[in-house]
C-alpha cells in the first residue's frame, strides 16, 4: 500500500465528515416530514372522532324526540280508548304473553 500523507488523510476524513452531515440533515428532514404527517393523520383521526360524537349526540337527539312523540301519542290514545276496547286489549295481551312465555 501506498503512504497516505498527513494532507491527503485529512482530507478524507474531511469528505467523510461533510457526507455524514448531509446524510445527518436528510435523515432530519425525513424525519421532520414523518412527524407531520403523523401529525396530520393524527389530526385527521381527531375530526373523525369529532364527526362520529357529534353524530351520536344528533342521533341521540333524535331518538329522544321521537320517543317523546311517540309516548305522546300513546298518551292520546290512551285517553281517547273507550273501556271495553282496554279490557280486549289487556285480555289479548294476557293471553299472548302465556302462550310466548310457555
């Protein structure tokens, strides 16, 4: 092998350096980019959580309102049920419910 002066080693190690600092920085930017876009996957996720929530408080809502409507209803006709009808009804239901719970 041939020497390697001092000069020409220096050198080298120079080169060397200044590669690794550039790998060093497209590794950092690499990484910079990946942390914004687990940032941006991650802020995604939180609008589809919020979208989801929303969605059930309306549903929520919703279900709320129609079961107030519907016990309303059943509250009119209740009242508007003559009292032989109430005693078929009841009768029926009697009757149906032995025959399911057997």
């Amino acid at each position: 092998m041939a020497k390697v002066t001092m000069h020409q080693e220096l050198e080298e190690l120079r080169r060397e350096v200044e590669e690794l600092r550039a790998q060093k920085q497209v590794q950092e930017k690499e990484k910079i980019k990946q942390e914004a876009l687990k940032q941006e996957e991650l802020d995604t996720t939180q609008e589809e959580v919020q979208e989801i929530v929303n969605s059930i408080e309306d549903g929520g809502e919703e279900i709320k309102e129609k079961l107030t409507s519907l016990y309303e209803d059943i509250k009119k006709e209740y009242k508007s049920l003559s009292p032989a009808t109430a005693i078929a009804l009841f009768a029926l239901g009697t009757i149906f419910g032995r025959n399911f719970s057997k």
